[in-house]
C-alpha cells in the first residue's frame, strides 16, 4: 500500500535536489529520508532516481510521482486554507533573472505584483540561473541559450540579439581605438565575453562589470563600448559601434527544473513572468 509520508519524503527529497538538503528541510537524519525514498520504491515497483552528468535527478517515472505528489499537497494545502483562513501564507516564490540580461528588477517585481495578491515574490540576480534552478536556491529562472538547459521544462519566450553599442555623445574611434567595458569573472562564459577575451588586448578593457545594468551604464557615459542586448538600449543614448565585434543571438528561456512540478499559484506566476518578459522582449 502506498504510504503518503514515504510519498512527501520523496516530494521534499527530488525538490531539494539533494538527500542532506531534504534532511535539513525535514528535520530528520538523511538515512530517514533515503529509508523513506526506498520504502516508496518497493511499494510502487518503480526506479524513482537515476544518475545524470549534473548529479542524481528523477526518472520518468519519478517525475509522474513527483507531479501526483504534487497535486495531492497542492488540493490539502487548499483545503487547509479553507477551512483555516489565517494559516500562513506560501513561502516567498524566488524568481532569478540573469545579469547579464539587464532586466530592471524593481521595474519588474512592480508590474507583477499587482497581479498575484498573496504571493510574495522574491527577485535575484544571478551569473547562471541554470544553476541556481538547478541547485533549487531558485524556484523559477530565465535562462539565456540556445538550448533548453539540461533538466528543465521550460519554453522560448524571446529571441536575443546582441552587439557593441557605444554612447552617442561620443564620437567613433578607428576600429582599433575602442576602449572597451568587459564582462568580469562571474560573466566570463558568456559568449560575447569568450569574444573579447580573445580579440581584444587587454590594455584597451576600461574596466569589467558582472552586470549588464552596469554595463549600459558605464557605456552610457562614455567610458567605452560594451556588448548590450537590443531590447534594452532603446531608452537610452546609445549606438551601435559598426564593426566593433561580431552580433551574438540567443534565446531566453522560462525554465523551472524538471523534477519540481509547479503548484497552481506558481504556475499563475509562470504565466505573469511570461507575460511580462515577452511583452518586454
């Protein structure tokens, strides 16, 4: 017979992304959980876990698990609002949004929410949302890509493009004179940071930012050229630098790991982000 806690334990476990992590969420011993996760193997005759490149994740299988144990918490989570008005609400939804985007945060967090009374959402910037999802400190993320990243459901919600813009108040050097705003550590596997890194000399970087806020900012003030997405540099006083660099194009992804299933508020917030980013991009 199927064992509910067994199949919570397994819930908190795949969510968690690690056994230790569940532990502490639990608060009971990792053997605890594991006993628990294997108790829920041999009463559904099912592999729950695999192996992957990134660490242990879920199964098929254990992903259609997860998505029932997820629905079931979601419609005793409703009830137990019903029938107690005052319990607390949801834990904050952590969204996280990449650097290198340049979103406005405080722009963003204001156009959402309006709409999703009772939900507190929390904004952060991260160098790889990928793994931010991936070691689940981030419920929701916007991934740049070309790709879907490994171990995410997700969906395209714009196409990128990306060049060398330069502040119109000053005037365009030779080729060969730009000063340029690079991205830093955190930024450097972003492909216009590979470029630079290997085309560029080092004596004409001005500075290095891990921010693309920053980034327009310091172009804006002419302090030198810097790789900035299209979509966001129409507000500002900025050009393109002609044959500065090369253009990059991506996407930018909605993405939620694989082996979370959304409950209903999250997936209203799902389609709010959605909303707004593309309307955005």
């Amino acid at each position: 017979m199927l064992d509910w806690d067994d199949l919570r334990f397994y819930r908190v476990a795949a969510q968690a992304g690690t056994v230790t992590a569940a532990a502490e969420m639990l608060r009971v011993s990792r053997t605890t959980v594991t006993r628990r996760v294997e108790s829920l193997e041999r009463s559904l005759g099912i592999t729950l876990y695999e192996r992957t490149a990134t660490g242990p994740g879920s199964t098929d299988a254990g992903r259609l698990v997860l998505a029932c144990a997820r629905d079931v918490e979601s419609r005793i989570d409703e009830l137990l609002r019903t029938l107690a008005p005052d319990a607390p609400e949801p834990a904050p939804i952590r969204v996280c949004v990449p650097a290198e985007l340049g979103l406005d945060l405080v722009d963003l967090g204001a156009g959402m929410s309006r709409d999703v009374s009772g939900t507190i959402l929390e904004f952060v910037q991260a160098a790889r949302p990928d793994v931010e999802l991936h070691e689940r400190r981030s419920l929701i993320g916007l991934c740049i890509a070309d790709d879907l990243p490994p171990h995410m459901n997700g969906r395209v919600l714009s196409s990128l493009t990306q060049r060398v813009y330069r502040a119109a108040a000053v005037d365009a050097p030779s080729s060969d004179a730009w000063r340029w705003i690079g991205w830093g550590r955190d930024l450097d596997h972003a492909a216009s940071a590979r470029w630079i890194d290997a085309h560029v000399e080092s004596s004409q970087v001005a500075m290095r930012v891990n921010s693309a806020i920053d980034l327009k900012e310091a172009t804006r003030r002419g302090l030198g050229v810097g790789y900035l997405w299209d979509q966001l540099t129409e507000d500002v006083d900025l050009l393109p630098a002609e044959d500065a660099g090369p253009v990059f194009n991506s996407k930018l992804w909605l993405c939620m790991h694989e082996d979370v299933p959304p409950a209903p508020h999250v997936r209203a917030v799902l389609k709010l982000l959605g909303d707004y980013v593309s309307s955005r991009f």
